[in-house]
C-alpha cells in the first residue's frame, strides 16, 4: 500500500491534486505528459482533461521538446507556485510535529 504524502493527505487524491503534489516532489526535473500520467497515477485522457488550466495558469512551464514529446516542469517564478511550496512545507512541518508529540506520549505514558 502506497503511503501517502502530507500534500495529499490533507488535499485528497483527486486527479489534479496528485499532479501537482508529484510536481512539489520532483521540480528539480522535466517530465512528458505521459510521464507525469504514470507518475502522478492517473490517466492520460484525464490529465488532459485539466492540464490547459494549469499550464495557463503558470503552476508549470513547457521547458524543451524532445521528439514529439513537450516536456514541463514546475514553474519556480509562479508567485502561486511558491505559495504551493510554503503550503506543502507548512503541512509536512505540522503533521511531522504532530507525530513527534505522539511519539513522546508513548514514551512518557
């Protein structure tokens, strides 16, 4: 069973939530739609459902072409990309917290 990410955890596992968590988790690379169907765990017809939106809406940029293939990456200049970044590090900080407190009250109990 696959565990999931704090993104996740509190946003669900809607289509688009589990894209842009994949992006949070891998901005350093580019990837082709296909990859980022099979990575983010959703299908290629539902990706394209959404992706025009978050391409317009600057969460990513197209960053090369290789082939046919259009390769993307999270944007890092996207004022709501940073705001993305801060909202996932706040709740990875949160819920870390969070279980670091249980953890000490079994210890303690």
């Amino acid at each position: 069973m696959e565990e999931k990410t704090s993104f996740r955890l509190v946003f669900g596992d809607s289509p688009i939530v589990k894209v842009i968590d994949f992006f949070l988790d891998n901005r350093e690379f580019d990837y082709s739609l296909t990859d980022i169907a099979k990575n983010a765990d959703i299908g290629w017809s539902t990706l394209h459902g959404f992706w025009g939106n978050i391409v317009k809406l600057g969460i990513v940029i197209k960053t090369r072409k290789i082939g046919r293939a259009e390769l993307y990456k999270l944007n890092p200049n996207s004022l709501l990309v940073k705001k993305l970044i801060d909202l996932d590090t706040d709740i990875s900080k949160k819920l870390m917290n969070e279980e670091i407190n249980k953890q000490k009250l079994k210890v303690t109990a």
